[in-house]
C-alpha cells in the first residue's frame, strides 16, 4: 500500500522571498515541524488533507504557468519517505524551502530537488538554541550533491557578533549567498531603518555575498 502524507494547503502563488522572488509557484505545505520558532506564523491547526504520491504528483503535473514546486512547511524533510516516492513522479522543477537542520533526510531525496532555500535559525531571534553544527552538515550535504543552495536569515535586534561570524563561516566555505531577513511583526516591518543597515553592513564587512532581501510577500498580503 502506499503512503499517505498530511498536507496543510496546496495553493499557487508568488515566491516572496530570497532570490526568486517574484516567480509563480505551486506551493505545497507540509504540516509538522521539528523546531518552534517564536516568530513561527505557519498555521498548524488547519484542516489536513491526506494525499498519496500518485494523487500529489497528479495535482503537480497538472499546474500549468509556474516557474517550480515549492515544498514548503512547516519542514517538509520530516516526510523524506512518502518524498521519495512521490518527487519521481513529477515533471516539474522542485524548490525546497527548509530550515537546513535534517541533512539525514535530505540525503535521502536531494537527488529530486533543483533548488535548496535554507534557513540559518539564529537563537537569538528563533530561540531554538544553537543549530550551526546541524546548518553546516546541511550545507556540506547539499554542496556535495553540487546542488543550488542559498542561506536565509530573519534577524532581530539581539542578534550577536557571533552568531554572525558563525553564519559567514557556515556560508563564505562555499561561497553560499546569505539573504538577510529583517523579522517581520505581522505584516509590519518594525526593526528600526538604522539598525538593520548596521547588521547588513557587518555582514557585508565580513562577507560579500550577502543581500538584504525582506520577506516581500508579506507586504503584499499574499502567502
Ligand atoms: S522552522 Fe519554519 S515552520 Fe518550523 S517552527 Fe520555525 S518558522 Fe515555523
């Protein structure tokens, strides 16, 4: 029998961050994480749907007009299995939107992705303690596979002097791009203008490859 997995929401929509920005996507929200970022604002609690592979697949191959799949979540690497059998299916370019800590499982299905957008989760915004040794593991995993992989960061005001050096070594091995992303309240943009030129110019002190991208969808009250 085949497994099912439990999606929260499949929708189209434009990519509202990191460098492909702008682009049309079909989105698919898988519904369970492994962190509790306190800035999280994914919606857990609505009704799921169950899917196999071959009813995922057909609703993929089916979408018409968009520039990829974005797997996104919640962490989608947490269904690496039902992934497995279901990325094979598709004929669509697949985007993986992750927070870059389970590289067990992306090992499993890296094969099947055409782009990884990570997250680098600071504690110091995402309270979730110090994950760089699993983001550096990550990295190596998706750099060794020579797949596209690019870095996001949502930063406050309490982030340090070394959770930014820690991020441009994680980063500058590989000459990963970094996308620095001001942490949004709701839909408002609170981080003060001067603070956050500060956090972009110490990181471009240390790193060149950095952007400062906001997260655009947001603003325009889309998902
Ligand atoms: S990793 Fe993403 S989905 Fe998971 S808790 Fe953090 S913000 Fe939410």
């Amino acid at each position: 029998m085949q497994s099912k997995v439990k999606i929260n929401e499949i929708f189209k929509s434009i990519q509202g961050e990191g460098p492909y920005i702008g682009y049309n996507q079909l989105f698919i929200r898988f519904s369970k994480c492994n962190l509790n970022c306190v800035y999280c604002d994914t919606d857990f609690k609505s009704n799921l749907i169950e899917y196999s592979a071959i009813e995922l697949a057909d609703i993929v191959n089916k979408s018409e007009n968009i520039h990829s799949v974005s797997l996104t979540g919640g962490e989608p690497l947490l269904e690496a299995d039902f992934l497995k059998e279901f990325l094979p299916l598709t004929n669509k370019k697949i985007y993986l939107e992750t927070n870059g800590t389970l590289y067990q499982n992306l090992e499993k299905i890296i094969n099947y992705i055409d782009i990884i957008s990570t997250d680098i989760k600071l504690n110091s915004s995402s309270k979730n303690g110090d994950l760089f040794e699993l983001h550096n593991k990550f990295i190596e995993t998706a750099v060794n596979a020579e797949k596209e992989i690019f870095i996001k960061i949502v930063f406050d005001e309490k982030i340090t002097e070394e959770e930014i050096k820690k991020s441009v070594n994680s980063a500058e091995k590989y000459d990963i791009p970094i996308i620095l992303q001001p942490k949004m309240d709701g839909e408002c943009l609170k981080l003060k203008k001067d603070l956050i030129e500060k956090v972009y110019n110490k990181f471009l002190s240390e790193y060149k490859n950095v952007r400062l991208i906001p997260q655009t969808h947001k603003f325009l009250n889309i998902k």
